[in-house]
C-alpha cells in the first residue's frame, strides 16, 4: 500500500492554472526500500525506463516536475510496472490538488422558466 505522508509532488502545468501532481519521485523511493528489502540494487530512472517501456525522457521530465501531459499509455506503464511491488493507483501517481482561493462551490446558474 502506498504511503500517504505529505511530500513535496511536482505540478503539472502550473502556470496555467492546472493543479495535478505527480508522485514518481515518492513511487519511486518506495518501490526502492521494497527492494532494499529484497536485497536487490536501487532502480534507478535508467533501469525504469528499460523495464516498464516509458521512455528515460518521460521519467525524467514528470520526476522533475517539468512535464507538460502525460499520456494514457504512459500512465498504463507505470501502474502495471509499480503494482509488481506493491498496490499503486492513478489517484496515487497523479494527485489533482484544489486551487487556492477557490471555494469548491460552482457559480449559481440561472434558470430560465421555458414557455
């Protein structure tokens, strides 16, 4: 099971007003205690890339926060590699946080009688 404790996650997309993060940093350094566990070496974004299918660019660019998207395929990848370890999710690699300021509450919509 994943570990929920507050990390720094990188959002994507900052500067136009996305709010979604994405946890590899934190998937990554848990996938690497089980393994420490297990006796085995570090994975590393190198050995990641050539076992799970996603490009070295990828990993790096969502392990640094630089990325813009990701896509479907990408998301697909990384699930089925993580869940080797243990259970990951979507909701645990890619957190949506809610935007300051906002209240949560959508706008009142008018309602205009029909007749």
């Amino acid at each position: 099971m994943l570990c929920r404790k507050p990390v720094k996650a990188y959002v994507l997309q900052e500067d136009s007003g996305v709010t979604i993060s994405c946890n590899l940093r934190l998937i990554l350094a848990q996938v690497n205690v089980e393994r420490a566990k297990q006796g085995r070496s570090p994975l590393s974004l190198r050995r990641l890339a050539g076992e799970s299918g996603v490009s070295l660019s990828v990993l790096a660019a969502l392990h640094t926060g630089r990325s813009q998207r990701i896509d479907y395929g990408t998301i697909d990848q990384l699930l089925n590699y993580f869940n080797r370890y243990f259970r990951v999710t979507t909701s645990d690699l890619l957190v949506w946080q809610h935007p300051e300021g906002d209240t949560g509450a959508f706008p009142a919509q008018e309602h205009r009688a029909s007749g």
